[in-house]
C-alpha cells in the first residue's frame, strides 16, 4: 500500500507541494483555485464549477519523469529533484512514489555506474561537467523503457557499458538515447541527438487508441486521467465538426476524437511529433481526412484559409500559455466553438479575456486532476459565437 507519509523526501522535495492534504483536500484546494481564477472574469460562472475529475491513480501515475545530476557535498554525483523552496539546490532520489517502481533500478545502476566512472554533473554556474538530465518515460501499455541522458557534449559512446549492464538487469528498456546539450539554457533541449540502443520512440495508449510517441514528443503523463480529459473533449465535439487542433502533438487528440470529425488539420511545432501524428492516424485506422503540418501556432494560423473552413477550434497550448496575437487571430476568423485544454491558470484568464471580446460565451468549465499532489490541474472550457455565422 502507498502513502505519501512514507515518502523518504517527504516535506524536503519540491515535487509533492500538497503533500500535507490529503487526496480529497488537494481536489477542493484545486477546485478553489478555480473558482478564484473564474470570478475574476464573471462571478456568475462559479456556481457551475464542479470538483476536478480524480485522478483514477494517484501514485505510480506518471509515464515520464525527468531528473536532474547534481555534485553532492561528497563529490559524488547524484541525480534528483529540486528540494522544496530551492532553485538551485536537489534531493537525492532512490525511488520516487509517482513514477514506475522499476525506475528505482535505474537510477541505482546510473548512479553506481557514473560513479565509479568518475563522471562529473554539470554545474550549470561554470558551463563545466557532463551530466544534465536523466529522462524515464514508460509505457503504461506494455511496461517498455524509453531512456534519455541529456549531457553536455559529444560523448555518447562513453555510455555504451552502462547500457550492456542496465540491459541484464530485469528492464525492459526497449530505446537508450543520448541528447547533446551544451547550451547554456537549463531545460533538457534537444540540440541533436544519438540513438545507442533500441527504439527512438514508445508505443503506449489513451482509452482504445494506441499511440506512437516519438522521444521528444509532447505526451500527457498521466495515462489514467488522460482518458477522462480527452473523453470530456470528446463529448463537446459535435458530429461532422471541421476542426483545427492547435499544438497538436502527435495528435493523440486528433486521433482520439477522430470518429466524430469530418476533417482535422493540426498544427505543432516538433517536426518528429507532425510526421507521427499522421502515422498514429493510420495507427487507429482512421478514415477521417487529416492534414498535420509543423510550424509555430502564431504563424501557421495566419498562413492559411480558415473562414467557413473549421467550425471547431481546439487549442492545447504548453503550460505557458498561447499568445495575444494567437486568441485574436481565432476570434477574429470566427469559429462557432472552441474548446481551450490548459493547465496555467493564469495565462488562461488573460488569454480568455482576449476571445469573450470577440463574441464569445463560456458554455462549459470542467477540470481533470492529472497531477495527483502537485498543485496542477486540467481545465477544459468551451466557448460558443453567441451569434451564429
Ligand atoms: C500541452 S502539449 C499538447 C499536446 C497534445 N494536444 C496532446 O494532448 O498530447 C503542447 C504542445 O504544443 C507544442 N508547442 C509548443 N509551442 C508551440 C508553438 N509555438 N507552436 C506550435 N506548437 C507548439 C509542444 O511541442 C507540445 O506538443
């Protein structure tokens, strides 16, 4: 049985900041925040909040974790997460209760293993050491291993005994990858990258739709909730809608709500997530016409004919937010519905207040819990042309 109390960095990592609440307080206080963010914009939308959908699991729910290498006060290395209320400081992490056991394996190798080799962390304050970032994604569908170490530099082949031991060990790591990163900027950025073992790529699945996730591809982390999101997206499109699926990823939305859609275009800014879209399209064996083209939202939308062409917008922006010029240039060309997916609250009420200019009204505000002891969460709100085109 898990229980956060018996989380061994329980109230010193910064990862679980509601570790104090317990499952139904964290969806009230999420429930609350919301409400907050609503009555801002219109005091009369609050009284049809209900509480954020739950979290179906709420520990071992994560399908990607990212870890940071650090050089610990012994000299060793270590490899965790940022201590709560410190930037620059990290926790040493073993095992962490909301991602897969297995994982725990290895880090312990990793850490072992870059050890004894006498490998250094990155230390971003000089630009000086090697290892950045450790990336663990797993399939919750077939149980497979995507293993990515971001390090600064050109030297992959340095890695290929770690691989051999991790691989006798009872893993199922199906790709090892190494991202060279020696920009300065602190986010696991993908300058290029090598392929040392396996697949670039996870088959994992939301409900009955399969997906093909590139390694640098966008993929929501809880497969669980993720059901409940796109099912409520699901239950606001409307049969033969034309729509527009902005960033779109590798277009498991698309995919997913595909049955009821006559046409889907979707636009996305990672060229490996665009061709992957159309593939996981002929992966579910849609019918439906689809067209994906890589690019930014901003300028992709203002290059093509959208008058009379979607009736139905769906924009699925990074947690900070979409732009001004993007919510005008939607508002401007008209569409009857648009559904808007965030998880930043506040970028969401600047960028709302933006398109209710253009003619619109809140039909719907719902949320989904799928970041169980974080204070994240899921809003889905639909908007509808008060008059009609
Ligand atoms: C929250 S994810 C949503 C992905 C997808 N809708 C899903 O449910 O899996 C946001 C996506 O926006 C993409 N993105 C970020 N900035 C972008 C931009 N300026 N233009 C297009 N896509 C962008 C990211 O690569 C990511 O795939």
């Amino acid at each position: 049985m898990q229980n956060i109390e018996n989380c061994s960095y329980y109230g010193v990592c910064g990862g679980c900041k509601l570790y104090e609440l317990n499952y139904n307080e964290q969806l009230k206080y999420k429930q609350k925040n919301i409400f907050d963010l609503f009555s801002k914009i219109d005091e009369s939308l609050i009284e049809n909040i209900e509480i954020p959908l739950a979290s179906p699991e709420i520990y071992r729910y994560r399908n990607k974790v990212e870890f940071t290498f650090f050089q610990k006060e012994d000299e060793t290395v270590g490899l965790g997460f940022h201590q709560k209320g410190h930037y620059n400081r990290f926790v040493d992490i073993d095992d962490c209760l909301l991602m897969n056991e297995e994982n725990a394996l290895i880090l312990k190798y990793l850490k072992e293993w870059v050890n004894s080799n006498n490998l250094s962390a990155y230390d971003k304050k000089n630009h000086k050491g090697l290892l950045r970032y450790l990336i663990i994604r797993n399939s919750k569908k077939n149980g497979n291993i995507l293993v990515t170490l971001v390090v600064n530099g050109e030297f992959s082949n340095v890695f290929l005994p770690l691989i051999e031991k991790l691989l006798k060990q009872k893993l199922s790591i199906t790709g090892f990858i190494i991202v060279n990163h020696s920009g300065k900027a602190d986010c696991a950025k993908v300058d290029n990258y090598t392929l040392l073992y396996g697949n670039d790529y996870l088959l994992d699945s939301i409900g009955d739709k399969n997906f093909i996730i590139p390694f640098d591809s966008f993929f929501q982390v809880n497969n669980y909730a993720s059901k409940l999101l796109y099912d409520k997206i699901l239950s606001f499109v409307k049969q033969g809608d034309h729509i527009i699926d902005l960033y779109c990823g590798a277009g498991t939305i698309s995919t997913y709500i595909s049955d009821k859609a006559k046409y889907i275009l979707g636009i996305e800014i990672i060229p490996s997530a665009v061709l992957q879209a159309k593939k996981n399209m002929s992966l579910n064996n849609v019918q439906t016409e689809a067209n994906f083209i890589a690019g930014r939202v901003r300028e992709k939308l203002s290059e093509i004919r959208f008058e009379n062409d979607y009736n139905l917008v769906i924009i699925d922006p990074p947690r900070s937010g979409t732009d001004k010029k993007t919510m005008a240039h939607i508002g401007k060309r008209n569409p009857e519905r648009i559904i808007y997916i965030a998880c930043g609250l506040n970028e969401l009420a600047y960028n709302l207040k933006i398109i209710l200019e253009y003619g619109y009204i809140i039909k719907d505000i719902s949320s989904v819990d799928m970041f169980p002891w974080t204070p994240h969460v899921e809003i889905i709100i639909l908007l509808e042309k008060l008059t009609p085109r």
